[in-house]
C-alpha cells in the first residue's frame, strides 16, 4: 500500500485511511497536497508526513500493524475539519490519540443520524465511510456493531438496503427524545476552564500539570486571573465556565470559590474534572468524596492524569498542542 504521486482529481489511495476513492485535489505549496477522503474528509498533508503514513511497514509510527492508530486519525481529522496541513511535528499528537467511550461513541453516531434525517419516521441513507469515521471504527465491521447497539436500545431501526457504502436507519421516538437530551448537554467549544487556588505554590502545578494536560487532550486551558478582561472577576468566571466545554477542578488547598465554581458547572451539566494533591485529600468536603477524584503526587502524574480523564470523559479536542510542559525555575 504506497500512495503514487497523482495529478489534482485523479482517484487516489487516502495515506491516512487508505481508501481508494480519496482524491488529492491540489496543492496548496510545492511540498504540500490536499485530500478529499469519503472516510478523513479533507486535509492537508505535507509530502514527508504523506510518506511517512504511506510506509506500512514501519510499525514505529502507522504501519500495517497499527490499524487502531490509522482509525484515530481518521476520525479526528473526520471530527475537526480545520484544513491545517499535517506535518512531522503533529506525529506525537496524533499517535497519542484515543478514541472516546464506546457510549460516548454511540451518542455521537446517533446526533450524526440525526444530522442526515429529515423528519421524523424517514428512512435516512447515510455514507458509511463517515459511519465509520464517526465512530472511531477500524473497520466497517466494528462501526455496524455501535449501530447494531443503537438498534437494540430502541433508539434506531436498521432498514433493508444496507450496503457495503451506505447504512439505512430510521431514528424512533425514543431516539429523538435521546437525541434532544444529548443536544441541550452539547457545548460545541475547545475550552476547558481551571478552577483551582491561585497561589504562587500552586504554579509549578498549573503550568506543567493541568496547562499541558488539558492542551495534550486537545483544548484550551482557560484560568481567569491570567486571561485580560475589563469585566468584574465574577462575572468573567461564570461566562469562562459557560464557554467551556469541561471543568479542570482542583480542591487542594480547599478554596471556597473552587468548590463555587465546580458545584456552578456541575448544576449546568458540564462535567467537572475532580482533582486534589494526594496528601491533602482527607480535607476534601464530604459532598466531593464520593466523585472520582485525581488523587496526584506531582505535577508529572498530575499531567497525564488529567489529559487522559479528559479524553475519557469529553473525547480528544480539536486544538493540535503546540507545547511542552514549561520548565521549572530554578
């Protein structure tokens, strides 16, 4: 499987997902080529990166073996069409990429049916290249299997046409009453605020704790006291948590406006990260304890502690990191 040097719309094989009815449409610089995938949609590839996905063999980084890897990426750059052009430099991020929650999967397919389906009682024909991405499927397979799941729990109803390129549904009753839930929960943003004790001990800990692991999960950390604004600070933190499509919240030092702004989003339906410093944890009030709560030891664990609770709970953000951890002062 090697991707041939192709003139702008000729059929092509995708470097990512491999599918043979990608197209490279243009160039957009010299070294650069742009895709249009049934499966990833459209990207830009530079043309070391496009080589370094067309090489199967080499199982450091997306060979034949790592299918699971191939899936990732097709389903993010699916989830984030942002037309950015993926170089070496994103290798890291995008190996590090890990698909959501089976039920975190399922609710995506279903608003995705949802997307496509004119009325209700229709029988939707959705591409099942997109079925796949949408679910974070390595194959065809797999994706028919979250659709089969949707289908036992009375949510859809398969219809006879399914074919090798298309699924046919028809979304039930019960599935639009899912549907409205999932949709009044959906915060479409790539903020993720910080509610914690702003104290000069405390920031080794955010910047090379929750700062990187919220940007390693693919969003943007938001903390109020080092974000510019000319509103009052309690008016700036209510709209930051409203913006934000989750709360990084950490009790230690138990600061009252911490446990404000974390019981504020939980109230709003945004899920709330729990975190506290291992040894302080015994102080946590009793309403928290019964969360599960990052109980960390510095800020190493701290960090990828968090940017996996993130991507369990919300699924990998759209925002590529574009640092590292900063460095302590010495």
């Amino acid at each position: 499987m090697t991707t041939k040097n192709h003139r702008p719309d000729d059929p092509g094989e995708c470097p990512v997902c491999f599918s043979e009815d990608a197209v490279l449409e243009f160039r957009p610089r010299e070294n650069d080529n742009n895709w249009k995938c049934p499966r990833c949609g459209i990207f830009h590839c530079s043309l070391s990166m496009q080589s370094i996905l067309s090489n199967t063999t080499d199982a450091e980084y997306f060979g034949c073996h790592n299918s699971r890897k191939r899936a990732n990426v097709s389903a993010w750059i699916h989830r984030n069409q942002d037309h950015r052009i993926f170089g070496q430099d994103d290798i890291p991020f995008l190996l590090s990429l890990t698909p959501p929650s089976i039920i975190k999967r399922m609710d995506d397919l279903l608003l995705f049916f949802a997307r496509h389906t004119d009325a209700y009682g229709t029988i939707t024909k959705v591409p099942m290249p997109q079925v796949i991405s949408t679910t974070w499927s390595s194959e065809r397979k797999e994706a028919l299997r979250l659709c089969g799941a949707l289908a036992q729990r009375k949510l859809t109803l398969e219809n006879t046409g399914t074919t090798t390129s298309t699924y046919n549904l028809s979304i039930t009753l019960d599935g639009w009453a899912k549907i409205d839930e999932l949709q009044a929960k959906t915060i479409d943003s790539k903020q993720g605020f910080v509610a914690m004790w702003f104290d000069e001990d405390m920031d080794n800990i955010y910047d090379n704790g929750i700062h990187p692991g919220i940007g390693k999960a693919g969003y943007r950390p938001f903390r109020v006291d080092r974000t510019e604004h000319v509103n009052k600070i309690d008016d700036e933190v209510i709209a930051g948590i409203r913006r934000s499509k989750f709360v990084v919240a950490d009790f230690t030092g138990h600061r009252g406006g911490v446990y404000y702004e974390a019981g504020f989003a939980h109230g709003l339906g945004i899920p709330v990260i729990f975190a506290c410093r291992k040894d302080d944890m015994e102080n946590l009030h009793f309403d928290i304890r019964q969360y599960c709560c990052i109980d960390w030891k510095d800020e190493n664990d701290l960090r990828e502690r968090v940017q996996k609770r993130i991507e369990a709970v919300v699924g990998v953000g759209p925002v590529v990191p574009k640092y590292e951890p900063v460095a302590k002062s010495v």
